[in-house]
C-alpha cells in the first residue's frame, strides 16, 4: 500500500505597511516562509507607532549620513523609499521553536501581519503585561538606556520637558525613584492628566520650576531644548532624548550656557549605555523594559488604536499632528 506524503503546514499570507515614497504609505503583500530550525513564525497582534521616528521616516526626513545607522532591525528596502520600517510588534508565535509556540513576544519589526525570525530576536512577553501594553516597550527600553546613561540619584530634582511616548516612560520611572522630584513640561495641557497617572507633577513651559539636577529633553524642538537648559542647576546635565532627522536646531549657547558650566549629553537606544554595556545585553534590557511594563499606570500612554487596514491614512494624520497620540497601537486581524 502507498503511504501519502504527510501533509505540510501551509505557508501563510501576509501583508506589511511600506512608505513608497516621501508622504504616501500603502500596503502590500509579502512571502512569508516556514520557520527553518532556529527560528519562529509571529502572528502579529498589535504593533505601535513610533511617532517621532516614523514621521521622520514618512516625510523622507532620514538625512543621508544616518541612513545606514537608522536602519530598523528588520528594515526592508531603503531611504526615503519604498521602505518597510517600525520596531514595536507584538504577536504569537505560531510555528518553530517550541519552547516559544502560543508565547506572546515582543520584537522589533516592522507593522506586518505576520514574519519569521530568528527565536533570539523575540523577547517573550512577561505573563503580567497585557500584548496592548508591551507595544509601549520600545519607548520603555529607551527610557531604560537614558536613565542609565543620565543616572539620577536619590533626592534629585529632575525635569522632563516633552510629554511624548518616550518622555512619560522616563517620567514614570523617575517617579518610582525614592526621593525624586519629577516635572513633566509640555505645551499641551492636556497631558496633565498623563503625568499625574505617573505620579509626576505636570507644568506648562513658563511654569516650570529651575535648578534642577537633571533635565531630560525629549520634545525634539529648538523651544523645548532652550526651555531645558533655561531649567538646569549649574553644572547639571541635560540629557537629550530627541531625534530631529535632517531639521535644524537652535539654541542659545550664549547668555547662561557657559557662567553655568552646562552638560548637553546625547542618549539614543541603538547602544546599550556606557554605564551597562559590558553587563547587560539588547536582550536583557529590552526583557527589563517589559517587566517595567507589569504598571498599568502606562495604559494611559495608549492613547488611541487603529485597525492594520487603516495605517496608510492614519499615519499622516500622526505624522502632521491632525491626530493627537502618545502610542498609537495598530490592531492586526484575527
């Protein structure tokens, strides 16, 4: 008697989110394969937007020089376009290793339905943190790598000036620091309420209080890294947390910069900080962040969701601030 062939798990479809070109996104189908030994297959569940970044992206605003060092870790095709870019999916994942079948995971991919990887570029999601909530853990790793690189102590006045994703997770953390007096500084009041989920205290830029022992910037503004180094004790530090792509800054270097001996120090999540590098690995800070994430006072940074369909429209209108967001998450078909 003949034996038929067993059968062989049939290769998924999937879509993926592409900016084509400077303004215009769309998306397109895409070959996913099977997961060879060593890898997984993710099902995507939600994703989130990177709104700094991704606008910078969407406009064609990644300068030439940083081409090459802005690359996502799975980035398909190249700058300003068509290119397949976004760091923040959460999903299931369906096939491979099978330690890690039916885990949630987190990784840094692309806004697509569904992809292979290898098993160490996932990061399993702790059973603490809802799969909406650890979108938020790229934002969170990055506030993790500043306070290492800005390292405030016990009792510290710091200030963060800009109440976007990544501000109010450096926001949240400082405000679980013993001791630490935190400020959140932003231009729209409405993020009050934000700050205060974080158990910070919130100000408008001409309320904020000065001297302080640490100012973390992260508005990506010349207004708001001026207002930063106006609030800086003497000799402080401030740490800058924004990417401004090809934009020019200004900022008074004159006046108070120098009679204050003032520190303006970079931070940008593509390294493990200085202060850890030689003690902890992409994996084991991107695992930390997701613990951090066990707060459900960070749902408040979740400030708006769309269906996968719908990003190619949603967007531009993040991009152009037509559509107020903190993280806005994607929600991926069933």
């Amino acid at each position: 008697m003949t034996v038929p062939p067993a059968p062989q798990p049939r290769t998924p479809s999937a879509a993926a989110f592409w900016v084509l070109s400077p303004g215009l996104g769309a998306i397109r189908p895409v070959e996913v394969g099977e997961p060879a030994a060593g890898e997984v297959l993710v099902r995507t569940v939600f994703s989130g937007v990177s709104r700094g970044t991704e606008s910078v992206v969407l406009r064609g605003g990644v300068p030439d020089s940083q081409r090459e060092a802005m690359r996502a870790p799975f980035q398909d095709g190249d700058f300003p376009g068509p290119v397949k870019y976004g760091y923040l999916s959460v999903g299931v994942v369906e096939r491979g290793v099978p330690d890690l079948v039916g885990r949630t995971v987190f990784c840094l991919y692309p806004h697509q339905t569904r992809y292979v990887v290898p098993a160490t570029a996932v990061v399993p999601v702790p059973d603490a943190v809802p799969a909406g909530r650890a979108v938020l853990a790229g934002a969170m790793e990055t506030a993790v790598n500043a306070l290492w690189d800005g390292a405030p102590l016990v009792g510290d006045r710091v200030t963060v000036v800009g109440a976007g994703m990544v501000g109010c997770c450096v926001a949240g953390l400082l405000a679980r620091m013993p001791g630490v007096d935190v400020e959140v500084v932003d231009t729209d009041p409405a993020r009050a309420a934000v700050a205060d989920r974080l158990g910070a205290r919130f100000a408008l830029p001409a309320d904020a209080r000065d001297d302080r022992d640490l100012v973390v910037h992260a508005s990506a503004t010349s207004a708001g890294l001026t207002r930063a180094l106006e609030l800086a004790a003497r000799e402080a530090t401030v740490l800058e947390l924004s990417w401004y792509g090809d934009r020019p800054v200004t900022v008074p270097l004159g006046e108070f910069f120098h009679q204050r001996r003032l520190v303006v120090r970079s931070s940008q999540v593509g390294t493990v900080s200085p202060a850890r590098r030689g003690r902890r690995t992409f994996a084991e800070r991107t695992a930390l962040a997701l613990d951090l994430l066990a707060d459900s006072a960070f749902d408040a940074l979740v400030t708006g969701e769309s269906p996968f369909d719908e990003l190619p429209e949603v967007l531009p209108r993040l991009a152009d601030g037509r559509l107020p967001a903190l993280c806005h998450r994607i929600r991926y078909p069933t």
